[in-house]
C-alpha cells in the first residue's frame, strides 16, 4: 500500500503531464453531496484524511488541506507524517484555497482539476482569480488513471415512496418546481443534488452510506421531465410509475449528450453546485441561455408538509425507544462490571435501532466518544482504535437513524459515573444553551444567524465557544443534513413553519472532554398580533436527558419549567411502546427536576 507522500508524487507526476502546476481535488462528486460514495473519496485516498468535509491542493512544490473546526484535531493526526499542511478554515491567518493558490501560481501556469466532481460556483470564483495572475483552469481527469483498485460506482435497487407517505406526487412537485423556474424567468433546469431529485421524484435507493438517495439527475422543462439513471437499478412499476406521473426514464450517462444535443430554445437556471461539466455542456450549446440561480427545490423540501411532519413525529417515537434501550443496556452492562468499547456502543445502537418497525439503517456513523476523544466533534470509533469505556467522565453518543417514514438525529452525553466539577458546569452550560433556543419565540424574519447567536450566549458569556455551527435541518427519508435553514451565524435563510432544525450545542476542549446535547426542533406559529407573526420551536426528540450532571442552580425557573415539560412530553410518547420495567425506568428518568 502505499504512503500519503507516494500518492502525492503520483499526482504530482499526473499534473505535470497535462502540462498542469496545480490540481485541486475537492470533497464532492458530481453531484455536489455531502457524504460521498467510496468510489468519490478521491480527496480521502490521497490525503489519507477521512474527514466529511476538505479540500486538498497539491502545486510543483507544496500540499495543503483545508478542513473546518469539526476536523481540526482528527486532521492533524491524520495527516501526521505526510508532506501535507493543514489549514484550519476561518482561524486567523489561515488563506482561503483560492488565496492559496492565487499566491502559488503565476502568468501562463495552470491550475488542474475534475470538471465532473467540482461545483460550477467553485470553479467560477478561482477562473476569475487566477485570470489576474494570467493563469487558468483545466478541466481534467487526473485521479481515475492512478487511483489503484477504486472502488465501483454504487448501482443500488431503487424505490418510489408513495404520494401518502410524501404527502404530494411527483407530478404535483414537478408543477410546483415550475411554478418556480416560471417566476425565476426559466423554462427548463438539470436538477443535479441527490437530495433535489430524491425529494421532486419521491426517489430513493442506497447509493450513499447512510443515506438513501440514487445516483440520478433529472432534466426539466416546461413540458417534459427525465429522470437520468442506471435503469437496470429500476423496477418496470417504477417506470411505469413515473411515467404516469410525466416523467421519462433514460441511462444516467446519457445526460451530457442529451443537453449538447438539445434543440429547443430555453432559458436554463444553473445552480452554482451543478458541476462544471454539465454547465460547459450547457454553454456549448446555442440553444440554451443561461440563467445562474439557486436550486428552488432547496427551499421546498426544507419546509416540511403535513403527511412528512405526521411521519417524522411517529419515526422519532420508534428512534426513542430504541434510545430508551440502549441507555438501559448501557447502566446494566456497566453495573454488571461487563468490559465495554465504544465500538459496542455503536453496534448495540444499530442493533436496537434495526429492531424499529421500517428502520432502513442508521442516517450517519454513529459517533461513540468517551472522555477526551467526544472534543473531536466527528470522532468515529474503530475495532482497530477505540476506547473503553470506564466508571467515570462522559460518553458521548451522536447517532441517528434512516425509517421509511423519516430520518432522525440524536445526541446525548450520558454521565459513567464520578465526574469532576468542571464537567458538571460544562454540561450545564451546553444544556442551557440547549433550551434557550428551544424555548426561544422570535418574530418572523428571523434567520438561523439571528438565532445561533442567542444559543452561544450561555457559554459566550463565559468565554467559551463551539467551532461549528448550533444546528442544521433534516431530510425526510432524505439527509440528515440539509438546508437550506441552519443554525449558523452565516446563514442568512429566515425560519418558516415546517422546517426542521437541530439543536446541537457543545463545548469542546481538547484533551479533557466534549460535550454536546441535540434534538430535532419543529418550526411552528406561535402568537400573531400588532407586531407580527411570531414563531417558536416544538421538539421532535423523544428520548430523557440524563440529569445526573446538571447542576440545577445554574438553571433558570424558565428553564426548568421547559425540561420538565420535554420529559412529561418523552414519557407520554415512550412508555405505551416499552416494557413495565422499561416504563418504570423511564418514569425515574423523566422526574420533574426541583
């Protein structure tokens, strides 16, 4: 096998004969997802980095990654030994990637990297940077000819959800999305997200870990509609299903072709994630005019219907229990003296959770962190490197599960047994945070910037901050990221009823502990008078938060008074599906604090 360095060397040795002094290989494929297929972690097999999120650069001389706060501690263990430089994105000091590379190339230099995986907005910014030092971007394949034994493209079964389930048709979304692309002065789009073709198409498969979307685009325009997979993936009632519903099925590598060939007039709306192959085949073709704007299914699916509420309510009762079960078998398991890892902690998790009526699997790696390992926000425990678990500190649980009718996202810290006073006020802390957002009422127009600010007031005002954002919203059988709302001081999406968001503050410090305490939040009306509209969250999560640590002097009446309300609200919801013991349990659990 061979080392980081070597990989790079490869690259290296690829870069120089495309007559290229530079390549960027970004963490995407060519559909702009977050969590990628093995045969698209071009960026991890180089790197040697595992993280979700980074961008590596490789020039003549030099290698750097770019990774966010989330990755800082992981990254630097993992790209120890290797030539490769971390960047930590937003610390001081710290150039962005196209800074970076404005500084290392220069007059007639160029700059290589994959058109099929790299995001049009992403190669737009660096043209017209590069263009001021007189170098250039080349669009070229530099990985599949030296990456040794890839992995395939994934070719999942694929499967419709049905109109009750997603509470509207296909047909009656594709109406919807033109309605949009008409006030946008479109006629037609390439609708390239998973999530986008997932949601307009009630499409889904198991093309990416964890979550369940197919390989696919679909081409849009005012009359017609193509949905561009492997059709051998498909079922003929699946076809025919779509077809009924005014949508043609062709070969997923047929797309390209099809928009070059193209011979209608439209206007077609790029979104910036589309990747720069398809908007070259867009602008070469005469036909077309193109018209840069955001995907309007984004903000569709991220307000939530009345059928996908009602589904998402009733998977979050099933994640519950599975929850509930696995902090008795942790106590147990713990008192018995039994030898824990977190390793166990992830498969008893996919174990209780794969006994839920539809569980289709978990919704991202379960992070099981103990003690110090939890201030690495996205730790993910091995067979080969993991921790056991002891009396003492904290553990930290991250997991959320995938249901035919809804994907979930839950965190817990659940306190082992001795703990120190620092851990105590810490976890107060997070836990204030944690309801002064769920709690909070807001005017309408608020944004997800407005609002992360008042959920770090609780551990701002003690000199502490998380290097990540509050929150993030949840897919429907879909992500367990999506937008276009979060909780993060650069967002500027305001909150409307229907969307779903976490609650996930944390404090985090290296080489001590990490904390953080999440659950699902539902954005809902709450009064309406002479000032407005005004809107407020309900919590989706049914599952106790341990209350061992917290040190209930640090919390308000307020405060209080919201989690005894959560904890009635988990008891109600839970104990009609548990056992006598398991109800008695969760009746302890879920005692009003004084």
């Amino acid at each position: 096998m061979k080392t980081t360095n070597e990989k790079i060397a490869q690259l290296r040795a690829a870069m120089q004969a495309a007559g290229a002094n530079a390549c960027l290989i970004p963490s995407s494929d060519p559909h702009s997802s977050e969590y990628l297929p093995d045969h698209w972690k071009a960026r991890a097999y180089f790197s040697g980095f595992t993280g979700s999120m980074g961008t590596l650069v490789v020039t003549d001389t030099a290698s750097a990654l770019w990774a966010d706060g989330r990755y800082f501690i992981q990254a630097e263990r993992q790209l120890a030994g290797s030539e490769i430089q971390l960047q930590k994105i937003a610390v001081e000091g710290t150039p962005t990637v196209t800074e970076y590379l404005v500084d290392a190339l220069g007059e007639g230099q160029v700059l290589a990297l994959d058109g099929m995986v790299t995001p049009t907005a992403t190669v737009q910014e660096l043209e017209k940077a590069l263009e001021k030092k007189g170098a250039k971007v080349l669009s070229v394949d530099l990985v599949s000819p030296i990456w040794e034994d890839r992995p395939p493209v994934p070719s999942t079964p694929a499967w419709l959800v049905d109109a009750e389930t997603a509470g509207a048709s296909a047909a009656e979304k594709l109406s919807r999305l033109r309605g949009k692309l008409a006030e946008a002065g479109a006629g037609a789009m390439v609708v390239s997200r998973l999530d986008s073709v997932a949601w307009l198409l009630n499409l889904r498969a198991a093309d990416l870990d964890c979550t369940p979307f197919a390989l696919a685009y679909c081409f849009v325009t005012t009359t017609n509609a193509t949905l561009f997979i492997d059709q051998s993936r498909l079922p003929e009632e699946a076809v025919a299903a779509l077809r009924a519903q005014g949508v043609g099925v062709e070969s997923y590598d047929r797309l390209l072709g099809t928009l070059t060939g193209y011979h209608h007039n439209r206007v077609i709306l790029v979104d910036g994630s589309t990747n720069w192959a398809i908007y070259s085949a867009v602008c070469q073709n005469p036909n077309f005019t193109v018209k840069m704007g955001e995907d309007p299914i984004q903000a569709m699916k991220g307000v939530k219907n009345a059928a996908e509420i009602k589904n998402l309510m009733n998977c979050h009762v099933k994640d519950g229990v599975a929850m509930v079960r696995f902090q008795i078998w942790l106590e147990e398991q713990l008192a018995a003296g039994e030898t824990l890892t977190e390793v166990d902690v992830d498969r008893k998790l996919m174990e209780l959770r794969a006994a839920q009526p539809g569980n289709l699997g978990v919704s991202f790696d379960t992070i099981a962190a103990y003690g110090a390992n939890a201030a690495m926000m996205h730790y993910h425990a091995t067979p080969d490197n993991c921790t056991k678990l002891e009396k003492r500190g904290f553990l930290l649980v991250d997991s959320g599960g995938q249901y035919n009718d809804g994907t979930t996202d839950i965190t817990r810290t659940y306190a082992l047994g001795e703990l120190t006073d620092n851990e105590r006020t810490y976890y107060t802390y997070v836990l204030k945070s944690h309801i002064d957002i769920a709690k909070f009422q807001f005017l309408s127009g608020c944004t997800g910037g407005n609002l992360d600010v008042m959920a770090r007031a609780a551990v701002w005002q003690h000199g502490i901050d998380y290097r990540c954002g509050t929150g993030h919203g949840v897919g429907f059988i879909g992500g367990v990221h999506e937008g276009p709302q979060s909780l993060r001081v650069t967002n500027h999406v305001p909150f409307e009823p229907g969307m779903t968001i976490t609650d996930e503050p944390g404090i985090y410090e290296e080489g001590e502990v990490g904390i953080r305490i999440e659950n699902e939040l539902l954005c809902v009306e709450r009064v309406k008078n002479q000032y407005g509209q005004f809107l407020g969250f309900e919590s989706m999560t049914r599952c106790p938060i341990d209350l061992t640590p917290v040190r209930p002097e640090l919390l308000d009446a307020d405060e209080k008074a919201w989690l005894n309300a959560f904890h009635a609200e988990t008891y109600r919801d839970l104990a009609p599906l548990l056992t006598e013991a398991e109800t008695a349990w969760l009746a302890e659990k879920t005692k009003p604090l004084a």
